[in-house]
C-alpha cells in the first residue's frame, strides 16, 4: 500500500505509549493498533486532529505517500 503510517515513530519520539495516546485521544486500543500496523483502511480527520494535537505533530509527521515500484 503506497500509504505508509508512521504513528508508532511519532509515539516512540514522544515517547508515549499506546495506552497512553489511546486514554488522551479517546480511541480504543484494538482501534490505535490496526491504524499503527498499517491495517486501517480510513481514518476520520477529527480523529488525525486528535492524534495530532496530543502527540504535538502535523498530519504529515503521521501518514506519509510512497509511490509504487513500476507504477
């Protein structure tokens, strides 16, 4: 997937944890866990506004576009 989500970098350089950053932002566990792994297939704005305000960082510091080999 040409998306690449790079929440586990922001948290370790914060280092928070995935507890924590789940209590802060109002989010579930399993949830915070399939969008770090990578596996979430959306994620709502006003949810990329939390995580953002909480760890201090831009939308661009979270998601980053990585153009396909060959495409």
């Amino acid at each position: 997937m040409p998306i690449i989500v790079n929440l586990d970098v922001m948290m370790a350089k914060r280092k928070m944890s995935l507890n924590e950053l789940s209590e802060k932002v109002g989010l579930t566990l399993s949830n915070l866990s399939i969008l770090k792994t990578g596996k979430a297939k959306a994620i709502r704005f006003s949810t990329l506004e939390a995580i953002c305000k909480v760890l201090d960082c831009q939308p661009a510091d979270i998601l980053e576009y990585q153009n396909e080999e060959g495409s």
